[in-house]
C-alpha cells in the first residue's frame, strides 16, 4: 500500500482512465468519455502525447461513435477498420504516445522472470471505443445459464496445472511490494479493456454473424493470436484462458464477469506461480 501511495503523484492520470471506465460502464457513458477527453487534452498539453498520435485517436473514437449506424459492406469495412485501429493501440504501434514506465526489470520472487510494467494510455482507449462501436455492452440482459459459466471458471485451475506440467510456470508463493499497482493495472488497463474488447465486442458481433459457438471460438483464437509476440506457447493457453472468460460472458452478457476472471487467473498467476514464467 505505502508503495502504491508514494506513486500517486505520477500514476493519477490512470485513476482518472479508471473513473472514467467505471462512469461509463455504469451507465452514464457520455460523462466517462468527456473525463477521457480532458485528460487526453492535459496528455497533448504535457507531451504524454503527440498532436499526430491525439489525432488517431480521436479519429478511431468518432469513426466507433458512427459504427453502430452503418450497413451492409460499409459495415464490414468498418469493423475492419476498427479492429485494426483497436489493434495498433493495443499493441502500442501508434507513435507519439508515451506511456509510463513505472516497474523495470524487477521480479515478483527469487525463481520468477523479470518483469517490466507501463502504465498505458493507448490501450484503455480501446475500452471506450468498444462501447462506442457496440453499445449492446452496457444493455445486454442474458438469461442466466449457469453450465458455461462453471465450465469456463474450471478450465482456469486446469489451465494452471497444464502449465506447471509443461515447465511454463512452476509454484512459488509471492507478494512483491508492488502488487497493489500491479492489481490496479492488470484490473483495469488490461483485463476489463480486454474484455470489453475481445468479449463485449468481438464475441458478441461476431456471435451475432455466425452465431454463439463459432463467435465464441473465434474471439478465443483471436485473443490467443493477439499475445503471438510471446510464442506459440503463449497463444495457446491465452486461447484457453479466453475460452474461459467468453464462457463466463456468454453465460451472463455482463463484462464484470469475464473481466474479474481474467483478473483472478492473472493475480493467482503472480502471487501462486513464477511470474511471468520460471527465471
């Protein structure tokens, strides 16, 4: 907590990026987005961002806003677009854009990796743009079906044990002093954005084309795809852990669910097992 606390003269622009998700997703979507807006005016004032770089994303923001109206093959190009857009932010390939380094090359314990943390201003923007592009995020009413959710919320632990059986990670009880700030990063600056994107968006749009299955198993392997610059290894348990999460999505239609599964796996991940992997 004291460490957390010491960081808050630099990490406040990300508090606000976290009030803002939180607004949005209880309704009131429009204020989230004009405290977003503030802050990337104060971002550009500052130079935590470029002219250029403010430009793509307001650009990527307003071409979200008019998604939702388009039809037929304007509609796909579209949402082609928009995922390349959401893409390139996620993965930090727009230029201009300085995110906070905040952890370098420190080590959750003595057999885990080493692990480097920013504080991104890219990404979460994807969130925001999602609820713009499919709006069905925030009203989706699912009728409860309690068999996908228990199913993805076993796939977790199994998930786990797959990976200490194949070496990618080994047991190691750990609380580094910096895991307050990890929680608060992991939780809203990539899980919920995450999920509002690969699940909220992805699976329900691409459910609504082909149906639940076949949308499910897409935006699984799509997200497994997504983490690809860390291996063939990596895509494959980031495929099943989305496979968890969009069953727990497509059980309950709320974001909150996926969202804190994702969170939980990555959390035991740090505190039970090497992290990021054996050193």
């Amino acid at each position: 907590m004291a460490f957390f606390l010491s960081l808050l003269p630099q990490i406040w622009p990300w508090l606000v990026i976290a009030a803002a998700q939180i607004t949005a997703l209880g309704g009131r979507r429009e204020l989230g987005l004009g405290m977003i807006a503030i802050l990337g005016a104060y971002a550009l004032s500052i130079g935590a961002l470029s002219l250029s770089a403010t430009l793509i994303i307001a650009l990527g923001m307003a071409g979200a806003a008019v998604l939702p109206r388009l039809g037929g093959r304007l509609a796909v190009l579209g949402h082609l677009a928009f995922v390349v857009w959401s893409v390139a932010l996620g993965a930090h390939l727009v230029p201009g854009v300085q995110n906070l380094l905040i952890l370098d090359q420190v080590t959750a314990g003595p057999d885990s990796g080493m692990f480097t943390l920013y504080l991104n201003l890219d990404k979460p923007m994807v969130f925001f743009a999602a609820l713009l592009a499919w709006p069905a995020i925030l009203h989706t009413r699912t009728e409860f079906n309690p068999a996908p959710l228990f199913l993805g919320l076993a796939l977790l632990p199994v998930l786990f044990a797959v990976g200490v059986w194949s070496g990618a990670v080994r047991q190691e009880i750990a609380l580094p002093d910096w895991w307050l700030l990890f929680a608060f990063s992991n939780l809203f600056l990539t899980c919920l954005t995450e999920e509002a994107f690969f699940r909220g968006y992805l699976q329900s749009a691409l459910s609504t084309r082909f149906g639940s299955l076949i949308g499910l198993m897409l935006a699984s392997l799509l997200f497994g795809l997504a983490h690809a610059p860390g291996g063939l290894e990596l895509v494959v348990f980031a495929s099943i852990l989305g496979l968890a999460c969009g069953l727990g999505y497509a059980a309950t239609g709320r974001l909150w669910v996926p969202t804190l599964m994702h969170f939980g796996f990555n959390f035991a991940h740090l505190t039970l097992f090497t992290y990021p992997g054996p050193a």
